[in-house]
C-alpha cells in the first residue's frame, strides 16, 4: 500500500453540484482506489462461487488468482484512454465513472448487476472479468455499487438502477429483476447522494430529505439479527416489509428527517448528518450495535447516535457504515467507531473492545474522511494519504499479506 502511495495522489471525495469523485472503496472482499492519472486499482478477493462452479475475475484484471492482496491496476481503463475520476466496490461487482458520465462494471454478475447479460442463466454464479460500458446510460454523475443490484445518479438527479429486485431493490414497484436501468420512483426533487445497502437503497435529496425503498429486513426474516433498514416502518405494522418504491425517512414522532447533508449505508443499516454534525441512524442494531444509539434492539425509524462514553450525542464531519459497523470522523481529525468488531471484522475500529456506543480510535489523526469495506476502513488523511485497518481474509486491505486482521492503522 505504502508503495502505490508514493506513486500516486489520492483524489479526496468531493460534491460539486451533481458530480461525484470517490478515491477508494471497500466491498465485500476487495477494494478499489484511483489515482490522480484516472488509473485504477484493486485488490483483494477475486473469485465467486463455490467449488466445482469457482469463477475468477472480480478484480477487474483478467482471469488470475483466488486473492491478491497487492494493489495492481486494472490495465482496461489505460488502454483505452479513459480516466475515471470515481469507483465504488459492491458485494462483488465494481461500478466506475468516467469524465464523460459513461460508467463502466466487473465483477459478480449473477443478477447481472453488471448491466452485461449472465449466459449461465439469471441468479446462476458468473463473473465478468473485464471492465464492460454499461448500456442505455449517459450524463452520470454518481455510481454505487451494491449487493446484487447497482445504482447511479444521472444529469437531472433521478436515481437509475438494475440487477436484482425480489425486495424491491430496484424501486420502480414491482419485484422484477432488470438487466436495462429503470428510474426509482416516489423520490421527490433531485438526488444529491444515492447509497447501497445489502438489499435496500437510499438517496439523499438536494433538500436534505433521505428517502429509502427495498428490504425492511434482511430477508424479510430479520436474519443477521433484525430489521428496521427503511427508517419509516414500524415493527407494530410489519418490521419485515418490504417497499417497492421510495419514501421518506422518519424520525419517531412520524416527522421527516431533515436538513441532511451526507449518508452511507451498511448492509443493513444506515447512517446519516444533518447540517449541525450530529449523527443519525435507523436499521439493524441486534447484530453488534452498529446503529450507535447504545440500545441491543433494531431501530426503526432515525434516532441520534450518542456521544463518546454514551455521553450527549455524536456530532461528526464524515460518517462510514459497513457491513455491521460504522465509523465517524470528529471535527480535530480524530475517527471514533461502534459495532461489529470480531470475527472477519475484527479490528474495523481498531484494537479495541466491540461497542455498541461510540469508542475514540487509537492511533489516528489528521483524518479528513473516511470509506467503508465490509469489515475494514480507510482512513482518508488531510494529505492525500490513506490508512486501513480491519478484517483481511482476502487480503483486502492492500497490505500485502492475506490474513491477519490489521488492527493498528497501516499506510
């Protein structure tokens, strides 16, 4: 990692407008990264499926490898002269944007989430192992990569999507799958942000509404725990419903959260700022405490996440959830995180003990920003650098070894 540093800047996320430029981004077992020339990087696990039905490719990078925890640069992207100025790694499928708003995927592509057709037949495992143009899409300004199914954002703020649908997924209010983009629906007024989670999506609107469609509950059974990720449904109706179109995020007096300026989605909670720094979540919260209010019980519509020590609430500069945990970076360049922190997840916070409120992260500072896999975090510093630390299976981090987790900040 410390080498692909000193040979590029990293570009630091920035909103212009509608434009979107993200530097690095963690899934379920890789990571992608661009550098200041457009090149991109990956690294991490690059197989799907199990034996005798293995397919290679994830990475982007040809065939190779079952995992190669070195950052190598997907050579597509040079060849052809394109230079992409924003990547988000999903569960298994890639999304990247280019400076023209084509957008451009690899990867697991068993829904076709890909935007490319599965020839062994839809839900059967396939891997595109190339970058591929994602027809039927033009004037794209933000992509996110998620579970089985991928969202952007186009030119006029609609969120476009395709892949899987069986929750709902795709928000345009049926339950089928779809290969070609098709607009959510019920979002009222421009998209600023939109964010995946495991089987539920989210956007955030240019007036500071977050609206949300897909899975109440992860698999409508509350597996992994619990249900709530809707933000607006409650457990008395039906905690495992599903919505097939968007709607808006309340708060518990049934009153819209507003005034948000920035979210991001695990896979089955979700995280949220408003414009005074304080920190909101709703979702799944019986797995580790991942939403960061200091309860065991699924949180159902957006509650504020407490302070350090359970003390008053959080305020922050930048959020991050993963799988089941979340991170947050404070306004003097310290990061503070809560939930899942064992397992393949161990370390996602550091060296610390798993929490359900928020815990100061030892061993950082100068944090500007900060972005997701499913158990591991970078660590985005006011110079351009970047740190990581977390779960390391796959080799995920970009450390250059497989296994074990890195549980003090490594360049």
């Amino acid at each position: 990692m410390k080498k692909i540093v000193l040979l590029a800047k990293l570009l630091l996320a920035v909103f212009v407008g509608f434009s979107q430029n993200l530097d690095i981004s963690g899934g379920y077992g890789s990571s992608a990264m661009i550098c200041s020339n457009g090149d991109v990087y990956t690294w991490g696990n690059n197989k799907a499926g199990d034996a005798p039905n293995i397919q290679r490719g994830i990475l982007g990078r040809g065939v190779t490898g079952d995992n190669d925890p070195t950052p190598g640069i997907v050579t597509y992207f040079r060849d052809n002269s394109i230079y992409i100025k924003a990547v988000d790694a999903g569960s298994g499928g890639h999304l990247a944007l280019d400076c023209n708003g084509n957008v451009y995927s690899w990867g697991q592509n068993n829904y076709e989430q890909t935007g490319q057709a599965n020839p062994n037949g839809l839900g059967n495992n396939h891997v595109v192992s190339l970058p591929s143009l994602v027809p039927g899409l033009s004037n794209i300004v933000y992509v996110s990569a998620g579970n089985d199914e991928s969202y952007v954002i186009d030119a006029t703020g609609r969120v476009l999507t395709w892949g899987q649908n069986d929750k709902g997924q795709l928000g345009n209010g049926t339950i089928t799958n779809s290969r070609t983009p098709i607009v959510v629906q019920g979002i009222s007024g421009k998209v600023l942000k939109v964010e995946a989670g495991d089987e539920t999506g989210y956007a955030l609107t240019t007036d500071g509404r977050v609206y949300s469609w897909g899975a109440g509950a992860k698999d409508n059974t509350g597996t992994y725990g619990g249900t709530g990720m809707l933000g607006r449904v409650a457990e008395t109706v039906n905690a495992g419903v599903s919505s097939y179109r968007a709607g808006v995020v309340l708060k518990p007096d049934g009153t819209p959260l507003t005034d948000i300026v920035e979210i991001s989605a695990g896979d089955v909670h979700c995280l949220a700022i408003d414009a005074s720094g304080q920190v909101w979540g709703w979702g799944n919260n019986g797995w580790a405490g991942q939403v960061g209010t200091g309860e065991g019980d699924n949180i159902f519509f957006a509650k504020k996440a407490v302070g350090l020590g359970g003390i008053g609430f959080l305020k922050a500069t930048k959020i991050t959830a993963g799988r089941a945990h979340s991170v947050a970076v404070l306004d003097n360049g310290t990061a503070v995180g809560w939930g899942l922190n064992s397992g393949t997840s161990k370390c996602s916070y550091g060296n610390v003990t798993e929490s359900k409120i928020p815990v100061l992260i030892p061993g950082l500072s100068n944090i500007k920003d900060v972005s997701d896999g499913d158990g591991w975090t970078f660590f985005i510093k006011a110079d351009g650098s970047f740190q990581v630390m977390g779960g390391n299976e796959f080799g995920q981090t970009g450390t250059g070894a497989v296994n074990p987790s890195v549980c003090s900040p490594q360049l």
